[in-house]
C-alpha cells in the first residue's frame, strides 16, 4: 500500500486566531514499515496522523494511496478507507466501556458488514495474537493499562489493516509495559506500515525503522526518505474519481469491497448495552414517557369494553335464545305452573291439597295432572308451509336475520354403539339398570332421560324447555299403537339422546362461531368432517356416571361400585382420564334404515342388538371419531348443548341422503300399500282401516326406517342479533299468522321475553373521549427524550469519534442514538400497556360493582397495545431525531479528545 503526502497544508482557526498545523508536507511511505513522528507539541504530528487516517481533512495539497488521489473522496470514500485500510491505536486506549473485550475487538468488523461467525473467528485470532486468549469476556474497567492497549490493538488489526496508525501507544503507560506494547508493534510492522506519534525519542530510536521529525508543521528530519515524486505525478495525472480506492474497487487481501455500514442489530447492541449501565435512569425515563401511553390505553380500554358489552348483550342473548318453532310447541306458560305445583287444566291442586281431610291416607294425582297438563301444551306447527314462507328470498322476514341465520333441525333416527372397557359391545340408548344388570330398582333412573330432568338442570332456560319439550311428547305419545308392525324398532330407532346435533354457521360451516366461542377447547380439533364428533363435557371437566357408562367410557362393575359406596354413605373411586386420550376415541353410528335386512323377496327383517347381529350392524355402521374435549367457557352465553356428544349437521345431511337411497325405504316407497316387514297389505292389518289409516301407517314405516325430507324440519332456530330485530321478526310471524286457520298458524315460546319481562331498559353508559386532552404528555415526552438524548450525547462523545475511526458513517452515528430512543419509547409504550393491564384488574370489580354488571370488562385490545406502542417509538425517536442528527455532526477527531 503506497502512501504520500504531496504537498498538504493544514490550519485551524478559532475567533480570529488562525494555527498553521501542517506547511506544505510531502512525504513518502513504504508499504511496510515502522516510521515514528517525533517533534515538539503543536508541532503537526497527531493532524498528520489524522490526515493520513481520513479522520482530519486537509486544505490544500494531496492524500496519494496507491497512486490515486483523494481529492475527490466523498464522505462514503472515507468511511470505508477508514474501516477496510487503517487501524487506529490510541493513548487513551478509547475502549468502550459497556462493551465486553469481544465486542470492543469485533467492532470494525462488525461496521464492515462481516458476518457473526467470522468476526468471532477473526476477533478470537486477534485477542491470542496480542496475548489475550481467555479475557474476551471481560470489560474495558476490568483490565490494567497495558491489557487495554492491547485490546486496542487486537482491535485495530482484526480487519487486516494495511496502515497501522499509533497516537502515543504507550503514554499512559509504565516503562515496562510500554516495551511489551512496542515489540508488539515492531512485530506488526513486518507486514504493513505503521505510523506511530510519540514525544519518546529512546523508544523511537530502539524500535522504529525510520523517524520524522516535525516541528512547527514541517518535516525537519527523516532518517530514511522515500522519492514521493512518482507517487505525485501518478496522483496528479491518474484517475480521481475514486477508482481504486482500497477496500471500494479493488480490495486488500479478501476483504470486502463497496460501502461499509452498521446494521439496526448493531447499533440497538450498542445502545441496549449504553442503556444497560444505567438502569435507574432509563426506568425512570420509559416510565415518565409510558404516562401518557397509559392514559390513552385507559380510556381506549374502557370504551373498548364498553363498546364490546353493549353490542355482546344484544348479541349473546338473542344468539342463545333465538326464536325456536317446533313441530310440536308447548305453552311454557300453564306447562311451568303445572310443574311448580300450580293449578293445572283439571283443577285447582292446590285448593285440593288444603280441603283434604288430613285423618286419612289419600291418592296423590298431581303427576298424572302434569302430565295431562304437558299434552295439553303441545301445540302442532306446520313447519314444511312456514319453511317455504322462510326460503322465499323476497320474505320480509330475511332483513332482520343476525349471523347464524334460519337454523333448520330434522330429527334422523339412528343408534350409537359403543365398546366399553370390558370389551363388550352396548347400545348407548341402553337403560343404566340394563347395562348394570340391576333387576331391583337400586340404580335410579329417570323416565325424562338425558333431554328431560339433566336438560332441565343442566341447560338453563334453553334446557327447560328441552325437557318440557321431551316430557310433552312422552306425554302425547301415551297411549298410541303401533300399527306398522315395527313396535320392537320404534325404541332402538330414536335419536340417540347422548347425541345431538351443534348449530351450524353460516355458508356451510360446521360449527357457528358463537358456539365455538361458548366453548373451551381441551384437546384435539373442532369438527372438520361428517364423521368427526365433540365429547362436551361440564364446567367441572365432567360427565354423568350413567352417560359414562352408556357412552362405554367405564365398566358396568365400575358404576355398580360408585353406586354401592355412595348408597354406603362412602365416596366413591375416583376415575380420571387425560383428556388427550379421549380424542381419537371411535363410536359406530347405525342408521335406521341399516337396522332392516332384505330378506330377498320383497320383506325386511329388523336387526335388533345382540351378539348375533353386533358385527353386521357395526360393518352397516358409520365410525365416529371424537375429534375434540370442550367444555363451556367461563361465563359463556351460547353453552347450549345438553348432550355428551356433539355432531355436525354434514352428518344429519348424510344420514338423510343415505336414508332416502336405502333398500328399505325405496322398496316401501314402491309398494305404499304393502307393509315391507310383514309382506302384508296395511289394509289387513288394520281394523276397519280407512284410506287415511293406510296413509298414516305408511308414514310411520318410513319414519322408522329414517327417511326425513328437508320439507319437514322437526324444528326452526331463527337467529337476532338484536332486540329490535328480534321483535320485527315475531311481527312477521304475525303477519304470516293472519287470515290462516288456527291449525295452520305457527306457535311458539318466546324465551327472552319469559326471562327479560321486568327489564324496561338496559345500562347505557356514555364514555367521554379525552384522547386530546392526555396527548399533551405526549408532547411533554418527546421533549423529555430529547433532553435525555443529548445528554446521552454527551456522555457517548468519545464513543462517537472511536465509530467513527472505525469507518462508521455520519448515518451510522445518527442510527445509533435513534436506536437508544427507540429502546426507551419500546421499553415506555411495553411499560404503558403493561399498568394499564394491571389496572385493569382492579378497574373491573369497581366497574362491575358500580354498574352491575359483570359481563363488562375493561380490557385494551391488543391492537390498540400494538398502536400504542408504536406510537410510543415514534414519539420517543422524533424526540431525539435532533440531538442524534447532531451527534452526527460531531468532528471526530474532536470527540476523541473529549473526557
């Protein structure tokens, strides 16, 4: 690397005093070699060390490195000069101090763009060289003098420098050591050149392999020129517009080429670690700058939940009690007296009750009052011509729909079969005394199954009025026959009562997101396909035992043990399982029209469960495979189902589809007057039949053997989202009731009003916007951060000429200081959502004590946390956009000075 000064001229002036520092240097050097610059202070020597480092600039003259001149530079030139060419030591070391002995070293390369890997390696290589190995983890103010210089120069070689410039290496240091620190640097100089500033002219003499005298900026001495002539002529006629320039066009030794810079990651390093040191300062800094944040995400989260409680009642409530027409719709209204012990359709009961001669025994026919009562209630709905009325696109009815819609049900016989831990196989439609063998009446069982008194209990309003429902049609069914001939079918062909059916979302999904949202999912997935199923289980993560046993998930020995202790008066064995073992779990669905088997001349036979038919019906059947473990989300408005398992309407879809093709039920629809069960006609196996008689018969076998039609739907969920929806919705019911037959109007239980009779009104709460007033400390915090800035500034001068020195950019420095402020407004805007979630915990029992209610969370979103937050960083950088723009600035050669 040749190196010449032709010709160069430097001054400074200050006020009116102007300093000629250096009077029209020329000056050779040899690519390597170890020259020394003595003279007198003031007499030029550390401006030409400067000059030669690109960190001063020159007047007049020229900078000549290998034959090109510098005159025409740019700022970007220099910065990569500084970084790929020259290697500074200092006599004050200018290590800096928050950062470790690696990091220190790694520096250069680092600004050089080198990869992590490498500048370890190189670094690592550099610390052995200088007698290091083992202390790169130390910091700068652990080490003695002589170990941090030489941490500066393992710095200054790391990136292979071809000039080595020292600027009294060894004046802050003890005689000896100062003679360690030179024989390491006549041992560098058999390879590069290395310009050393030093006032001691023994060291000079013994080490040195050529000396310059300076004194009052010109050269008076040199013990071994160099004839610059040539280098100047080449400077003065080459080519100056930057071709050439070590470590742009042509690199050193591998080193990379083009521009140098320092990335975002560095520079937050840097600054993370500046910060570090002073903790107290930057905690109260952010949180002085995190007061206006948390002001704004106050109000922002009370709005917010303000905003999302009002919109949330209107919705959850009409979501979990939409308007539900059944095919047969009971009057909750004298079906509820009845059952409360009120007067029923035959009498004052308890009128009876206080006339009773209390002397003798009586007979008690309150049950057989209520159940008169529940057939009393059921009104019938034709649903099929109310259906039409609700497709029609041009129905007013349609406009006032919330999400999930027109919900259509169709109640699709089929059977469930179950493998329990005995390995047998069971019906989960078995009674408990049946599964338990228990002839006695010791195992309790209830007549209203799981859709009566555990749907009454266990589903609110919603579940009453299932069971009302389910008690009614065991009530209206009383007394009727079977004229099909399908008696022992009409039992094993009902829905299964573990089973039901989710409520589907809209354009096809399987499952409504209120539904989802009403749950918690424990294992596994949500339903994805036909054949995918949800074990529900309670908010205590549990189930009935009689289910358990029904649905096979334990032993009959096992129920009939928790039933013997209980009746003992002891606690019964506790039985767990991981919910992630229930996922997976198989059932085997046996539709109805899989129950017949063709007999191969026109009749069917029914297949009824036993050991005989087990695997035929399970080879018929469909595997259902429990896909997910829920349970009800705390505080949930949607948790309406009331049964163990939960399926998808894809799979009521399918059984229909399948029904409708089945043997069974077209060879019925081909011969309507003949009993395909019997081969009789049903004429013949009705007494004085008539034409009606035969119709209604012939209905009820297709019914058993499952054939639905989509006309029919057993009842019609229609969904609000609002009160005043929901209350044009029943106008339009009116509307379509009037001028029809009693028989053909469609009936039904409003739920909501039943519960929300006495509510006239609902909170309205009124949020007063104040966003404008708390930006003010936003304003107050940026100023902050600008003070704090500049005093960061301050404090890191030294820090900025050593960057510099080492090739970092003007922009470099500017990224360093925006990186600090970005820290503390990240750090202030994390602290500011931080409080206000905190504050919120108590926020929300006040809230929910004052305004009762509950429900209503003051909570900040989580975009409005991420808004904020940037915000936060925005603020803060602009800030300290002007003290970084001024660190910038700085003169380098100036900051290396400062103290």
């Amino acid at each position: 690397m040749m190196l010449a000064l032709d010709h160069v001229s430097k001054r400074y002036v200050t006020g009116g005093l102007t300093q000629q520092a250096l009077d029209d240097v020329s000056l050779g050097f040899r690519n390597s070699e170890f020259v020394s610059i003595l003279g007198p202070s003031g007499s030029g020597k550390t401006t030409m060390l400067n000059i030669i480092g690109g960190l001063d600039r020159y007047d007049s003259g020229d900078l000549i490195i290998d034959g090109v001149s510098t005159k025409r530079y740019r700022d970007a030139d220099w910065d990569a000069y500084r970084n790929h060419t020259i290697g500074f030591v200092f006599q004050s070391y200018n290590l800096i101090g928050h950062q470790t002995v690696l990091a220190n070293v790694e520096l250069a390369l680092t600004i050089g763009g080198v990869s992590r890997g490498e500048r370890r390696e190189k670094a690592m290589t550099a610390l052995a060289k200088v007698g290091l190995a083992g202390q790169e983890h130390k910091k700068p103010n652990q080490m003695s003098g002589g170990q941090m210089q030489r941490v500066a120069i393992a710095r200054a070689l790391v990136n292979d420098p071809a000039i080595l410039l020292a600027d009294e290496p060894t004046g802050a240091l003890d005689t000896a050591t100062g003679i360690q620190i030179m024989e390491l640097l006549r041992e560098v100089s058999k390879d590069r050149l290395v310009i050393m500033v030093t006032h001691n002219p023994e060291l000079a003499e013994r080490y040195s392999t050529r000396i310059v005298r300076l004194a009052d900026g010109h050269v008076v001495d040199d013990t071994m020129p160099f004839d610059a002539t040539a280098v100047a002529i080449a400077g003065s006629t080459g080519d100056a517009t930057g071709v050439g320039v070590p470590g742009l066009r042509k690199p050193r030794r591998g080193l990379r080429p083009g521009r140098v810079g320092m990335s975002w990651a560095t520079s937050l390093s840097l600054s993370f670690a500046n910060l570090s040191t002073k903790k107290a300062r930057t905690v109260l800094t952010s949180f002085a700058g995190s007061i206006g944040i948390i002001g704004i995400a106050s109000i922002l989260a009370l709005s917010s939940g303000v905003n999302t409680y009002i919109a949330d009642l209107q919705r959850d409530t009409m979501s979990s009690y939409p308007i539900t027409i059944n095919s047969q719709s009971v009057d909750m209204t004298s079906l509820m007296g009845s059952m409360m012990g009120g007067t029923t359709a035959g009498g004052a009961t308890e009128a009876k009750k206080a006339d009773a001669d209390r002397t003798k025994a009586h007979v008690d026919y309150s049950d057989i009052e209520q159940s008169e009562a529940a057939a009393n209630a059921v009104k019938t709905n034709d649903l099929t011509e109310f259906k039409r009325y609700l497709d029609d696109p041009d129905s007013d009815i349609r406009q006032y729909l919330g999400d999930n819609g027109i919900v259509y049900s169709y109640d699709v016989p089929f059977s469930v079969l179950a493998d329990d831990p005995d390995g047998n196989v069971i019906n989960t439609e078995t009674d408990v005394a049946e599964l338990t063998g228990d002839d006695t009446g010791s195992v309790a069982t209830s007549a209203m199954g799981a859709t009566g008194a555990n749907g009454m209990m266990s589903g609110g309003m919603g579940g009453l009025a299932g069971g009302a429902a389910g008690l009614g049609s065991t009530a209206a069914g009383t007394g009727s026959s079977d004229s099909s001939g399908s008696s022992d079918a009409s039992s094993e062909e009902s829905q299964a009562s573990n089973f039901s059916q989710m409520t589907p979302g809209p354009d096809g999904e399987a499952v409504s997101d209120l539904t989802r949202d009403s749950y918690e999912l424990l294992s596994g997935s949500w339903v994805k396909q036909s054949g995918d199923v949800m074990l529900v289980l309670d908010e205590n993560n549990a189930l009935p035992a009689g289910t358990l046993l029904q649905l096979g998930l334990i032993s009959a020995d096992e129920y009939t043990a928790a039933a013997d202790a209980i009746a003992d008066g002891k606690d019964a064995e506790t039985i767990d399982w991981n919910v992630d073992d229930l996922v997976g779990r198989t059932f085997t669905l046996v539709s109805a029209s899989d129950r017949y088997q063709d007999n191969g001349d026109g009749t069917f036979t029914y297949l009824a469960d036993g050991d005989d038919n087990w695997d035929e019906l399970r080879s018929r059947g469909i595997t259902l495979t429990v896909s997910g473990v829920i349970r009800p989300a705390d505080d949930a408005q949607n948790a309406t189902i009331s049964t163990a398992v939960a399926y998808t309407s894809q799979l009521t879809d399918q059984l229909i589809v399948h029904a409708d093709g089945s043997a069974v039920v077209t060879t019925q629809e081909a011969s309507p007057d003949t009993n395909v069960l019997t081969g009789t006609a049903f004429a013949d196996e009705i007494d004085d039949a008539t034409d009606d008689d035969i119709e209604q018969a012939y209905d009820d076998n297709l019914a058993a053997f499952g054939k639905v039609s989509y006309d029919a739907p057993s009842s019609i969920s229609i969904y609000a989202d609002g009160f005043d929806d929901k209350e044009a919705i029943a106008d339009c019911i009116t509307a379509y009731n009037q001028g029809k037959d009693e028989d053909r109007q469609i009936t039904y239980t409003d739920y909501v009003a039943l519960m929300t009779s006495s509510v006239t009104t609902i909170v309205n709460v009124i949020s007063t916007v104040l966003i404008a007033f708390v930006a003010v400390s936003l304003i107050v915090s940026c100023i902050m951060i600008g003070i704090i800035t500049r005093i960061s500034v301050l404090e890191r001068t030294k820090e900025i000429g050593v960057l510099r020195a080492l090739g970092a950019s003007r922009r470099n420095i500017s990224q360093v200081f925006n990186a600090e402020t970005a820290i503390i407004g990240l750090c202030a805007g994390l602290l500011g959502v931080g409080v206000t979630a905190l504050l919120t915990i108590p926020a929300n029992a006040v809230v929910g004590r004052l305004l009762g209610a509950g429900s209503l969370t003051v909570a900040l979103p989580v975009r409005y946390a991420a808004v904020l937050v940037a915000i936060s960083v925005i603020i803060t950088m602009l800030g300290g956009l002007l003290p970084a723009r001024k660190a910038a600035k700085q003169d380098p050669v100036i900051a290396l000075r400062a103290e």
